[in-house]
C-alpha cells in the first residue's frame, strides 16, 4: 500500500470515529501528515509505511507540538525493517507512540485500546499489582509460592506487585492462575506515558536569522516563541495570559505561502488555534481563515490588544 493511499484510509477511518480531521500537510519537510480532534481528543499523526524512516529530530519536534497545542503525537506505520507491526501492539520510535492500522482501528472506531507494548527485549503488559496482590493473597499465597509457580524469583513477584510491568508470556501465566483480569490498557491517548519513561519535553530550536524579527514582534505584543523546524508553521506562540495560541508563518507572498496559509487555517480549526502569515507585501488580507499581514504593519505596533484585534478582524476565530 502507499503512503497516499495509506493516509487516506486513516482519514477516511478518523472520520468514522467521529474525528474531524485537516488537510493533508503536503508542504516538506513536514513533521506531521495530518491533524485530528475528537472533543477534547487532539492527535498529531504521522503517517509511513516503514516506521525506521522515522527519525529523532522529526519525533522530538512532534513531542513538543503535542506539549504546546495539548495533543498526542502519534506515528501510523505497517512495519520495521525487520517485522511486520503487529496489531493490538504499541511501539516507539524517538518517544513517540506508534500502531499499524488495525490497532489504530480497534482504538478510535472500536474503543479498544491496546494492551501489549513493544520495549527492547520483547513484548510486555501492564499488570495492575494492586489486583494482583489481593488476588494472591486471597488464595493464601505466599509471595514465594507464587515466585515458584510462575518460575522466577520472590523479589521479581513483589516488584510486579509494586507496579512493574511483565512480558507477555509471564501475564499469561498470571492469568491464567487467576481467571483474568490482572492486565490494563496502554494509554495511548496520552502519549502512553505510564509504560514509558518520562522524559522532559525536548528543548526548543533555536531562532534562525530570518525567524527573528517577527520572534522580537511576537514577544513584544505578550506572546511565548516556540519555533518549528519541519511544521507547516514557523512557529507555535502562547499568549499565557489569555490562554490563547498562535500558528504562525513567514515569507514571501507566493504560491507557496498561499498553499501554506491554507494548511494553517485547516490546522488551526482543528487545534483551536489563531492562524496568522506575515509578508513583505500582500494583495489580501486573508487566506481562508489565516490572517496576513504585512512586515510593516507590525512595526509601529506595541499594545497586545492592537495586534490581537488585527488577528481577530482579518481571520477566524478558534472553535470553541
């Protein structure tokens, strides 16, 4: 299958579940395929059908949009150069989560998230060591006893009791002793941080020369600069205050930057973020909901009220 064909199954199969999803982002480099929300569900996805192809600066980018727009990264692929991904199964690349299109299935149109996650050394689940411990000392285990049936050591059963997590072949085992019901889903939906470790959210890049001048325009009117690398944006920018966001793009007004204000309009409905393009010169004010507006106009302007008014009156609103 190929990758076109591969995102438009997932949009088509989003929309079943009740997504509203984005344009495709086709401009490159490109962090992320598309963007979808559900209520208060937000997914940043990436779309390959070999996931190896997925590299660092391309996951960290990914997590720090997640961070900034309250949304979860997430990677769809059909396999790794060594497998085929399998389905009811959560890997990772680079901190992000990743699922094949059956599992990415069962989770959005069925509500049936995974339980089963890929780490080095094989395949795992989460055990919920409270139930265990109840059911074991129901049964008048002792923590030996159960370290004997299961054939690993008396510290390794308490430490699955203190919320360790257990390879697929050890929760079978545990199961099927207790009639079920000791394993509990990867939340995927939220970035699966309880299976992962925790790591910070990856630092910002650095502002680039060109990014500069509407970086010191930005923060002087209240906003936060998070520049992108490889977004359809140049940047994220957080006026904290109003609890309000800004997607926001530069360059010359061409095609190109038309082609781009469109995907951040598209972006932003699906976000409930602002769009906003600037531009040396301009011929309109607006593209779909992406305001533009000329480098000159920002020059004399110091109150935040002023430049959110300019915002506001040439594009839309974010949805509520």
């Amino acid at each position: 299958m190929t990758r076109t064909a591969l995102i438009e199954n997932l949009t088509a199969m989003l929309q079943d579940a009740g997504f509203m999803v984005s344009d495709r982002c086709s401009t490159r480099p490109k962090s992320f395929d598309i963007a979808a929300r559900r209520d208060e569900e937000l997914l940043l996805v990436k779309v390959l059908a070999n996931i190896d192809a997925f590299d660092g600066p391309t996951g960290r980018e990914m997590r720090r949009l997640g961070a900034y727009l309250g949304g979860t990264p997430l990677l769809i692929g059909l396999r790794s150069r060594d497998e085929d991904l399998k389905p009811g199964v959560v890997y990772f690349r680079h901190g992000v989560p990743v699922l094949n299109p059956d599992a990415a299935l069962e989770l959005f149109v069925h509500d049936v998230a995974p339980l089963i996650y890929a780490a080095p050394g094989g395949l795992y689940v989460n055990i919920d060591g409270d139930v265990l411990a109840d059911e074991r000392e129901e049964r008048g285990w002792s923590l030996g006893r159960l370290a004997t049936e299961l054939g690993v050591s008396r510290r390794t059963v308490s430490k699955y009791e203190d919320g360790m997590n257990a390879s697929v072949e050890v929760a079978t085992r545990l199961e099927e002793m207790f009639d079920g019901g000791l394993t509990s889903p990867v939340s995927v939906l939220d970035g699966a941080e309880d299976i992962r470790d925790a790591e910070p959210t990856p630092e910002d890049p650095e502002v680039t020369p060109e990014d500069e001048p509407i970086v010191a325009v930005l923060t002087r009117v209240g906003f936060e600069v998070h520049p992108t690398e490889r977004a359809p944006f140049n940047a994220v920018s957080e006026d904290t205050e109003h609890a309000d966001h800004l997607l926001t793009g530069h360059s010359a007004f061409t095609e190109a930057a038309v082609k781009r204000a469109r995907i951040m309009s598209s972006l932003g409905h699906i976000t409930r973020t602002r769009a906003v393009y600037f531009v040396d010169d301009a011929t309109r004010t607006s593209v779909d909901d992406t305001a533009i507006i000329e480098r000159e106009e920002l020059e004399d302007i110091d109150d935040p009220d002023e430049f959110r008014d300019m915002v506001g009156e040439r594009g839309a609103q974010p949805d509520p």
